[in-house]
C-alpha cells in the first residue's frame, strides 16, 4: 500500500499548460491517478536520475528536502513516450509530505492518446 509512504495531508504540485500557479492534488487522487493508469496497463520506467539535496527557501539551509531531476519512459503495452521531468519533495516524519514537478505533461498526454484510441 503506497498511501503508507505519504503524509495524510500529502499534497502534488503540477504545472500543467494554462496553470502558471500550479494545480494541487491530494493524496487521494494522487494514488488514484497511479490505479487508473494500471488499469489500463500503463506503466511508468525512470531510465535515470539525479538527486540532489534541497535548501530552505529562505535560509538557504539544507533541510531533508530532495531534488529529482529525472528521464523516464511512459507506457501503454509496448507503446512508449520518453520525456524529461523535475521534482522537488519534502518530508515529514520520514513520510513524503509534498512534491512539487515539471514536465511536458500536454507533450505527453498527446501522445499517450494516440495509443489509447
């Protein structure tokens, strides 16, 4: 049960096109997201990464927080898309709390929907 290594408050932090602010999930629909996409045999293959100690925003301090930088694969069945990404995360009480992360969301969802029709 993934929902074990979140904090009951976890939120996600996407920035899709058109959301310059961001847009919040909850822990919910985060793990929701994962189940919906192995039902439809969707899987997703970190190739590499990169992983770097964060800093408070205001101290400059580090503070437990991880930065991911990241190249991963997408996949329906044997149909896979190759993009790129970046993740901050923050954790409490040894739980992951927050993410926030960039990447070519639109860039793949397009392509994506080209297998699932």
């Amino acid at each position: 049960d993934i929902s074990n290594y979140y904090t009951d408050d976890f939120i996600f932090h996407s920035y899709p096109a058109g959301h310059k602010k961001g847009i919040e999930t909850s822990k919910i629909d985060y793990i929701n997201r994962f189940n919906q996409m192995k039902k439809i045999n969707m899987s997703i293959n970190i190739g590499h990464s990169i992983y770097l100690p964060g800093i408070d925003e205001k101290s400059y301090d580090m503070d437990g927080s991880v930065r991911v930088y990241y190249g991963a694969s997408i996949c329906i069945d044997t149909n896979c898309v190759d993009f790129s990404g970046y993740q901050t995360i923050n954790f409490q009480g040894g739980k992951i709390s927050e993410i926030w992360e960039w990447a070519d969301y639109g860039g793949v969802s397009n392509k994506i929907s080209q297998f699932i029709k």
